[in-house]
C-alpha cells in the first residue's frame, strides 16, 4: 500500500527535545506485567462469550453447523495469534495491530486497521454493560429494575480501577477471569453428568436448505452463517500485544502469553459448546440469553439448583472481566493511534500514575451513551464483531507482506507455519467479513459508516499532521530508509521516503 504522506505539524515536535517532551507526556508504566497476567488478559478479553451469545449460532446452523464453524473460526484465531506473536516481537509497542500494519500498508494501512480494533474495543464494552444489567435484573440483585444506573455504575468504577494503575487493573482482571474460568470447569462436570449425543442435533431440518441433514440442519449455508458465533469463543484475545509497552520482556512474554490464552481458550470452547448442547438439547438453548443455566435447568427439569445458580453468578463475573479487559484493549489502541496524530493528540495525555485518562474516559462516555441510549447490546456486538473481522484481515495480510518485503528483518519469534499460517487466516477471515452480513447485514452498515466518517477525517486531516517521534511511525520511517539505501546502493534514483515530518 503506497504511503504518500506529508506532514504539515507544528509544535510540540519541532526538535528533539520537544519530540522527547511530547512522549514523556504520553508514556505508559513499564514493566507492570509478565507472561502469567498477559495470558489473564487474553482469556479474560473472552470468557464472557463462554457464558453467552455463541449460543445463537446453534439457530443460525444447528449443533453440526455451529460446531464447524467453530473449529474454523479457532483455526483463522490460532493462526492469527501465532502471526501476532512474531510481529509483536518485532515492534512491541501499545499500538499492536495498527503499529504491524503501518510498518507493512503504510499510514492509511496503520490508520484502517487502528480504526477497525477501536469500532470493535469501543462498541464491545457497550454491549456487554447491556448484559450486564440483564444479569443484574435477572437475578434481582439490589433491586434495580433499570439498565441504566448498572451501565454507569460499571463504566465509573471499572474506569477508576484503570486509573488507579494498570497493574491493579490487570490483577483484579485476573482474580475475576478465574472465578469465570473455574465456574466454566464446573459448569462442564455438571452438564456432562445429563450428557446424551441425540440431544445434540435435535434443532428442526430445514428441507429446502442446500446439503441439510440432522447434524447440518440449515444446510451448508448455515455453516457461514455460524461464522460469527464461532468466533464469540475467541473475540478479543487478538488484544493482548495492546499491552506490550507495559510489560516486562514484551518480546519473550507475548508470544508466550499469546500461546497460552488460544490454548487455553480452545479448550473452554470444546469444554462449553458440547456439554451444554449434549445436557440440554441445542433447540432448547439456541435462543436463551444465558445459555449455560438453561442448559442446567432444562436438564433438571427446569428447576433452579445449586449448580445452576453458581454458574448463573459466575456468568455475571465473566461479563464483568470481559467489560474490564475491553476497556483497557480500547484505551491503549486510542491512545497509541492519539500520540501518533491519526487521532487528536491530547487524547495520548497519561496521568502521574502513567494511565491514559481521556484514552479511558472518552470512549467509556462514548460506551455508557450507547448502551443506555440503545440497550441493544445484540447489535453493538455484531457492530463490534465487523470491525474484529476487518482488522483479521489487515493484521494477517501484514504479516504476509513483511515477510515477503522484509525477509531479513529481525523476528526473535518466528510464527509456526510461516506465510501458509498467515495465509490461512488471512482467508477465513475474509469469510468472516462476509458472514457478518448474512447475520445481521444492519450492523455492518452501520460499521461501514463508522468507517466512512474515520476515513474523512484522516483523508482530510490527520494523514497531515502525523507525528513522527511516535514508536510506530518510527519503525515505519526506518524501513523506508533502509529502503532507500538499498535503491541508491542499485543505482537507481531515490524515490521520496514516505514520512511524517517532526
């Protein structure tokens, strides 16, 4: 992708000194967590679509379609991840996916793939403050009967965790994603226990669907149309390079970290999926909100019991470590996209205690809004689910091209597979992208216009006034010098280097 950009900015990047007085504003607290809580982090950006939501697409392809769709969603994540590990071993900085892109697309490469994270780390909190409340509701805690004073209550005291520090948010992220986590093991016990295989393909043949059966009771087509389900059980965990700047040994701990959250994560999709549907009948829970103690007590008899009720409580801490983690993915994906100039600056600004306030506070204003404006969290989350898919796209399609552009580059981790791992991904997420439109073609409109709107305002202003002292601009305007060198060493006459000018 050609990177033609010209910077025009000004102040604070007009020397060396105000370039290093602008980025010890805007720097993050280092060291503040290793492989174990990286891992947390990453199961904790999913856990809470074990507890609800995959559920749906046992309508859309019944039990055989839904299943499929769920090994290859967690191929396209597996092979996403292994190609992640190398690039953020290659450039472990806050801006993750945006920072691998513009390396390998260049600025409107970064600028595409930045904005589709963000759609997907703003609207995803949102979304799930919307469940949240249903939980609250549900099980008649406190009284309320309303959505919206839960929604705020979340987004006021979650926020302020993050801004106390990230390395108490991150341990009180992995002290709730392992009450989810076990509750889920638990959960699995118990179902197994009223296991019976018939019950899985009881959802209705549709006999005027193309290859349907019992197992694929909407047909092939109904495979696709599970796509987006499939990948509920690893949304997310992409994020993890998001905390880079703030790990210790980011270039060892993330691709460990990364490893071990998709492990991990395959093992609670299998351990989730086929105990629910085998205990109570995929008809049965195709279409409740919380799936799992539907699953419980229909196969008791309908009556609530004690595992029921553990498992109900635990979804609600699921919900709550996944709305924790996703704030955090989206405050660094703004704020890196911020100190580079793709966003307004001031939005990089860090506290004393090295927290992106306004990265924090923006968006979740944003989120609380949406959420008690719409209370749809359904839509919010395909809206979301676009945006993961447009930037699976982009992020595999970078490691393709930096390792056919940039053979030679230092990777201290090499993915697995190599280009035919990345490449695999690369295709299914392509279908992904598709198959959001065959669930809810509404929701990727409306991500299209958010795009739209990004889009102008980066082709109009931002593209200008790019900030070149940023981590990723930096590694992006190193390659086009050693690029250059390597034009004038052939004797061929030095085209411009794409730059943003401090």
């Amino acid at each position: 992708m050609a990177d033609g950009t010209k910077s025009s900015q000004s102040s604070p990047d007009t020397g060396p000194e105000s370039a290093e007085a602008y980025l010890q504003a805007r720097s993050l607290r280092r060291g503040s967590a290793g492989w174990l809580l990286l891992t947390g982090l990453g199961v904790a950006y999913v856990v809470s679509g074990d507890y609800a939501g995959w559920n749906f697409g046992l309508a859309e392809g019944g039990f055989g379609g839904l299943a499929i769709a769920t090994v290859l969603m967690g191929t396209m994540y597996t092979c996403l991840v292994f190609s992640l590990a190398e690039l953020s071993s290659i450039l472990p900085t806050a801006g993750g996916g945006y920072g691998f892109a513009r390396r390998a697309l260049g600025t409107w490469g970064g600028f595409l793939t930045g904005t589709a994270i963000l759609i997907e780390y703003i609207l995803a909190p949102a979304a799930i403050a919307v469940f949240i409340g249903g939980y609250v509701e549900s099980l008649g805690l406190f009284g309320i009967e309303a959505g919206w004073p839960v929604y705020l209550v979340c987004f006021a005291l979650f926020i302020g965790i993050h801004l106390w520090g990230v390395g108490e948010a991150l341990r009180f992220s992995f002290i709730v994603t392992g009450i989810a986590v076990a509750a889920l093991l638990v959960f699995c016990i118990g179902a197994f226990t009223h296991f019976g295989d018939a019950s899985l393909n009881d959802v209705a043949v549709d006999g005027s669907a193309f290859g349907s059966s019992a197992w694929l009771p909407l047909g092939l087509l109904g495979i696709w149309a599970a796509f987006p389900f499939g990948m509920w059980f690893f949304l997310g965990v992409e994020g993890v390079p998001l905390a880079a700047e703030e790990a210790r040994d980011p270039v060892r701990a993330m691709p460990k970290a990364l490893a071990w959250s998709i492990g991990i994560l395959v093992l609670l999709a299998l351990l989730t999926l086929i105990p629910a549907a085998g205990a109570a009948g995929s008809d049965a829970i195709k279409d409740a909100d919380n799936p799992l103690v539907a699953a419980l007590q229909t196969a008791t008899g309908g009556e609530p019991t004690m595992l029921s009720r553990v498992v109900n409580y635990a979804g609600l801490a699921g919900l709550v470590a996944s709305f924790f983690s996703l704030i955090y993915a989206g405050s660094r994906q703004l704020f890196a996209l911020s100190r580079a100039g793709y966003l307004p600056r001031f939005l990089s600004l860090t506290s004393r205690r090295k927290a992106p306030y306004l990265g924090l506070l923006v968006p979740g204003v944003i989120g609380f809004g949406l959420a008690a404006y719409t209370g749809d969290g359904a839509r919010m989350l395909n809206i979301a689910v676009f945006g993961a898919a447009i930037s699976y796209v982009l992020m595999s399609l970078s490691h393709i091209v930096l390792r056919r552009r940039e053979p030679e580059l230092p990777r201290p981790y090499r993915t697995p597979g190599g280009l035919v791992t990345s490449s695999v991904a690369f295709v299914l997420a392509c279908s992904a992208v598709v198959a959001t439109f065959l669930v809810d073609p509404t929701a990727a409109g409306i991500a299209l216009v958010l795009y739209v709107v990004a889009v102008a305002y980066f082709a109009l202003y931002s593209r200008h006034h790019l900030v070149a002292a940023a981590p990723e601009e930096e590694f992006a305007a190193l390659a086009a010098a050693e690029a250059e060198l390597e034009r004038d060493s052939d004797g061929d006459d030095p085209a411009p280097a794409p730059h943003a000018r401090s």
